[in-house]
C-alpha cells in the first residue's frame, strides 16, 4: 500500500491500513466486493467477519480520528451487507471510544451482525453488556481466540467453559473457533482444538441460538 496509507504498529514490526481514509477503504472495499462475488453462494461459506475496532496504535497518527473513522466503518458495513446476499456479515465491535452502540445499531439495521474477537468466561470483554440487549435481534457471532485457552504454558478456561459461556449469557448464534492447538497442559491436550474444542462441540451437537434474527429478512435455519 502506498505511503501515507499505513500506520506503525507499537512495535513497529509491521504496518497497519488507514481505515478511517476514504482512499484506504475504497480498496477495502473492492476487496470484500471480490471476496463475495467468488465466495457468497459457496454453501460450506456461513460467515464473514470485518476486523475489530479497536485501534491500538492508530491513536498515535496525526490524521486519526474516530468521527472519520466512524464514517468508513459504516461504508465498509454496507458495502460488505450489499455484496454478500447468502452470507452472515459480521461486525466486530470492541473498544470504539463510546461509538460502540452506535457501529452495533448500525449493524443491526443494515441486517448484520455484531461480534468481537474474544469469548471470556470472567466476564471482562466489556463489549458483552452490548451483546447482551441484542439477543435475537440481530446474529452474535464471537470469536474463540488461543488467549482464551492458554497463557504461556498454563491453561485458563477449559473449551467447555468458553461454551457454557457463549450460550448461557452471551447467546450467540455463531461461534468461530480457532483451529489452533496450545501448549497448556501437554498429557490430555484438553485446551487443544483436536482434543478439547471438537469434542466439546461434538457433546453439545453443536448447538448455537438458531432462530432466525429480527433484522434479517429470511434465514435458513436448518
């Protein structure tokens, strides 16, 4: 991408897109729009997901700022619902600096769904108390991420907490699970995706909220 375009992570160990400049998420854009032209109707296809919101170290770019920022969100937003006609659009909403309802409302009249990166157990994602209101209103579609499982070396919540979790207080209708397998707790590989999260998935039929959302118009439950 040209100069200009990108940002430095923290670290400076790679180079992030501008998505709140218009010329950044045109690109964007088109990108997504090729995406669903070759994908949409692929029936093994059930979902997409937009990157989060959370900026790290965007704050740090002289030409930030989350009104601009907020504008090309939503372009990307309606671009993506427009192009995928057979697929569920998901926006990831975390840390948006109090925009957080407002990007989450907008999915949900545009007929997409909301989501984050994250499934806690404990509770901190504070982006669950959004979720929360939308229960059946919308598709909620999170992700299951390798911190969730293991720290380093050492296990944090089991697969079948993450589950419990996912159904009992977020009721989601989506999970997206890592195909990764950690490094906790070696001899039952329990936090691993081979041995932990399919057999937990398998135990519960896989089951997730399948009733079909108030913001969409027709969905194949089956």
């Amino acid at each position: 991408m040209s100069a200009g375009l990108t940002y430095p992570t923290a670290g400076r160990w790679a180079q992030i897109a501008k998505y709140w400049l218009p010329e950044v998420m045109d690109r964007i854009i088109a990108l997504w729009q090729a995406i669903a032209a070759e994908f949409d109707t692929d029936p093994y296809l059930e979902g997409v997901n937009t990157d989060s919101t959370a900026t790290g170290s965007a704050k740090n770019s002289p030409d930030f700022n989350w009104p601009d920022n907020v504008v090309q969100l939503k372009r990307q937003y309606d671009a993506m619902t427009a192009a995928f006609d057979k697929t569920v659009v998901t926006v990831y909403v975390d840390y948006a600096s109090g925009y957080e309802q407002e990007l989450i409302d907008y999915a949900r009249s545009i007929g997409a769904g909301t989501g984050a990166p994250d499934v806690q157990p404990d509770g901190k994602n504070s982006i669950d108390s959004y979720k929360s209101q939308m229960q059946g209103l919308m598709p909620l579609c999170q992700a299951v991420q390798t911190p969730e499982l293991c720290s380093g070396s050492t296990g944090v919540f089991t697969p079948e907490q993450i589950y419990q979790y996912a159904m009992n207080t977020l009721h989601l209708t989506h999970m997206y699970w890592i195909a990764q397998s950690t490094a906790c707790d070696t001899s039952t590989q329990k936090y691993s995706f081979q041995y932990g999260i399919i057999p937990t998935v398998n135990n519960h039929n896989g089951f997730t909220y399948s009733s079909c959302p108030a913001n969409l118009p027709s969905c194949d439950v089956s």
